[in-house]
C-alpha cells in the first residue's frame, strides 16, 4: 500500500519511523512518502493560506497550492484507484469498518493535512467528480484539533495495522474492539497475581479455555453495554447466542430484532394493581391445553387479584421483581414502560421454610420459593427471560443472604418451561399436585443450590 501525506508541519510524521510502522515500511508493506505542502507555492513567503471568503475570523488554506500539490502525489503514484482521506471536524466519523475497507480495497491513500480553518472547500468537491479518486472527509471525534496531522496519524496506523505481514499473530486482530463480534474488546491482564491488592481475575487462572472464554465474552458485553450502548443496536442479531442476549438484557437492552430498552426493578406497596393486571394476563398463556377457560378464570380471580397482590406487596418476606420494555426508538429517552413480566419469590428470616411441603421434605430449610416467573410470549427468545430471572436471584440474595437454595414447581408437560429452569440451574427433586380452579395438575419440583450454582456477576446491582 502507498500513502503520501501532504502537510505543512512534514517532520511531524517522524513517528512512522518507530515500532511496527517503522518495520513495515523497511520490509516493503507499506511505502509513504511526507511531502511538504509549501513546496509548491509560488511567492517568497511561500503562502499556503488566505482570509476566508465572506470574512470571520481565521485562515482558509488555498485551492490552488492544494491542486498541485494532490496532483503531483497522485500523478506519481499510479495507481488506477486513489481515496483522498481529508482531517475534519466536519467530516464522518472514524470507524474500525471503514479503516478495514481502506486496508483491504485502497492501494493508494493520500492524506491532506489542513490547519487554520481548513481546506478551500472546493479542493474536496472539485476531487469528488474525479474518476479513480474517492474522498473521504473523516474525523477522530466530536472535537477540534490543531490540524490534520493527529488524525492523519490516526488513520494510518488504524488502516496500516490490518495489511497482511503487518502483525505478528493476526488472530490478535480478530479479538479486538469493534472486530468482528462489534464489541469492545474484554479486559486484560497479565502477572504478577496480586499488585497492589488487586487480583487477576481467577476464572483467567482457572486452566479451563472454555471458563474463560465465557468470561472474556461476557465482560465484552457488559463493558460495550456501560461505555458504548450505540454499538449494541448495531448488532447482527445471529451475532448472538442465548447467553448472550441475556447478559444484555440484564443491563438495559433487547437487541435487533426487538430493538428495545428494558429495566428491571422491585413492585412497590401502591402497585397491586399493576401487579394483578400482568399476572391476569400472563398466567393464561402459561396454562396447559387441557385446562378449562373457567378454571383458569377462577384461579386468577383467586390468587391474581389485586387484592392478593397488595398482601404479597406487604409482606417483607415477598420479592417481587417487574420486567419492562421501553416502546418508540432505540436510544430515545423514554417516559413510558410496559410491564412485560414478573417474578414472584417468597424468602424470610434464618430458618425460612418454603410454603411447600413437598419442597421442604426436598430442600430443607433456608430455601425460598419462585412461586411466580412469566413472561409475556411477545418477548421469547430475546434473552428477556432468563435476565428476569437472574437479576430475581441476585435480589434476593441481597435482600436475604442466608437463604442458600430456591424451589419451584412447574407443570411436568411445559417441556419449554422444564428446559428453561434445567438451563438456569435448577435441578428435579421431587412432583406436586397443584390445583387450577379445582382441577389437578402434576408438578415437577426443582431447586436451585446456589452454593452449587452461583448467581452470575452480569445480574448483580441491577434491578432499581
């Protein structure tokens, strides 16, 4: 690849010479050449700049001096494409996609420093009608520099680093920020273990390749989702596993295809009525085929009124966790919020029995029970779930540190629901009957060692 860099301040780029860049113009991958745009000026005071057109304050560098001298370079060079890459303020946004584009399609780069207060725009608008030159008005961020020569710097090394032989180990480069995943690239460490108090992560000690390429993964999603949320709406969603999507979920996004925001937090005291409103609806589509419309209204009506829920709400050995989705556009701030699912989780002081007698004889004491989980079906599949349901632990694990299993019991023929709590941990144990508006139904009871199965890191200080 060949860049010429055409600048007024050509010793700055005498750090091309240094490091890799400096190895990869010795060896031939790279050839560039800094050329000094007051060369072809005319006057004695070799004037490369004029006050604008229009006034105001500063200078605006000249079209003229410009032309010759992006001429001359290109002229020289050859090359059947060139793409003219100008530092701006104004100019798009610099991306990992765009310096891999240039790596791999450009055989000729050149870059035109300005200063002041910029290039002439006629310079970029007369080279866009060009055939065989493409420009590229580029910028390093939302803020102003000096001149070009930062960013040109920028670019090149961006672009330079992804040419074949240019690193050592170019599986290094499939790993990093913005690559191929679209996330941010996980932390990193090295030894000693300990410095200053601090300590390596133990799952990167572990020897397990697997363990730690789940935890690399993971802290790549949580970071990309605190620092840069803008890069998540970006992602493919086949880009994704359950995993995942449950992880993002936790920290505030459904990704395409749902494309929403999301937010866990406690019911409060005054809500019984948004508590009922959901379980009504919810608890129908969880029911099997074989359980009459009556029935089923009979059950809601009993244990799902809003009068049950302010009970639940004020019993402090009650948790109840809502899942909500934001509706309208990505990154919009949001006033409204739909409940989209809940967990309802009855715990209490060292000693808690579950109210299950089938479940105490399983799991003993210090046992709380998932009496509610559901999910509105509109959301299957987006990661929702399983989020809801970790955040739900590591609430009550904060709230009630002694407690050291959680139980349920779920219908034996909800095969999606057996898999789910199978996935998260839960383990049979035991069956149930349990009654829907007078009629039987056969329940599998699970339980949940979290001394066993801990409750990971992502669902933790989540919910408001």
């Amino acid at each position: 690849m060949r860049i010429d860099i055409i600048s007024i301040f050509p010793q700055f780029f005498d750090c091309l010479d240094v490091s890799l860049m400096g190895k990869a113009r010795g060896s031939g991958i790279l050839q560039t050449h800094i050329w000094d745009l007051r060369d072809w000026t005319q006057d004695v005071h070799r004037t490369v700049d004029r006050a604008p057109a229009g006034g105001g304050a500063g200078m605006v560098m000249k079209p003229d001096v410009w032309g010759k001298a992006i001429d001359q370079v290109i002229d020289q060079a050859g090359a059947a494409k060139t793409v003219l890459a100008i530092p701006t303020p104004s100019g798009i946004p610099l991306t990992q996609r765009q310096v891999r584009d240039l790596a791999e399609n450009a055989e000729h780069l050149v870059v035109a420093c300005g200063r002041y207060e910029g290039i002439d725009q006629r310079v970029s608008q007369y080279y866009q009608q060009q055939p065989g030159v493409a420009v590229l008005p580029f910028s390093l961020g939302d803020y102003v520099l000096n001149g070009g020569e930062v960013a040109a710097v920028a670019l090149i090394e961006a672009t330079c680093r992804l040419l074949d032989g240019f690193v050592g180990n170019p599986g290094s480069l499939v790993e990093e920020s913005y690559e191929l995943s679209g996330l941010l690239e996980y932390p990193a460490y090295t030894q000693p273990a300990t410095w200053r108090d601090l300590e390596i992560p133990p799952v990167l000690l572990s020897g397990d390749h697997q363990k730690v390429k789940d935890w690399r993964r993971q802290q790549s999603l949580m970071l990309t989702a605190a620092r840069r949320p803008d890069l998540i709406w970006d992602l493919a969603p086949d880009a994704l596993e359950k995993s995942d999507r449950e992880i993002l979920a936790a920290h505030g996004f459904l990704p395409a295809p749902y494309s929403r925001q999301v937010r866990f937090r406690r019911a409060q005291p005054g809500e019984a009525a948004t508590c009922s409103a959901i379980a009504s609806r919810l608890f129908p589509q969880a029911c099997p085929d074989y359980l009459p419309e009556d029935a089923i209204a009979r059950f809601v009506a009993e244990e799902l009124s809003e009068q049950a829920f302010k009970a639940y709400l004020a019993d402090p050995g009650t948790l109840i966790i809502l899942a909500e989705v934001a509706p309208g556009e990505k990154n919009k701030e949001e006033t409204s919020w739909e409940t989209a699912g809940y967990t309802l989780i009855n715990a209490g002081a060292p000693g808690f029995l579950p109210p299950e007698e089938n479940l105490v004889q399983a799991a003993g004491e210090n046992c709380a029970y998932l009496s509610k989980c559901y999910l509105d079906q509109r959301w299957r599949s987006s990661g929702l779930a399983g989020a809801m349901l970790e955040v739900s632990h590591a609430q009550l694990q904060a709230l009630f540190p002694h407690i050291t299993k959680i139980g349920l019991g779920t219908n034996q023929a909800n095969r999606r629901a057996l898999k789910f709590y199978r996935h998260h941990g839960y383990r049979k144990c035991g069956r149930r009957t349990f009654m829907v508006g007078g009629i039987e139904n056969q329940d599998l009871i699970a339980v949940r060692d979290f001394t066993a199965r801990q409750v990971p890191s992502w669902a933790q200080n989540v919910a408001q």
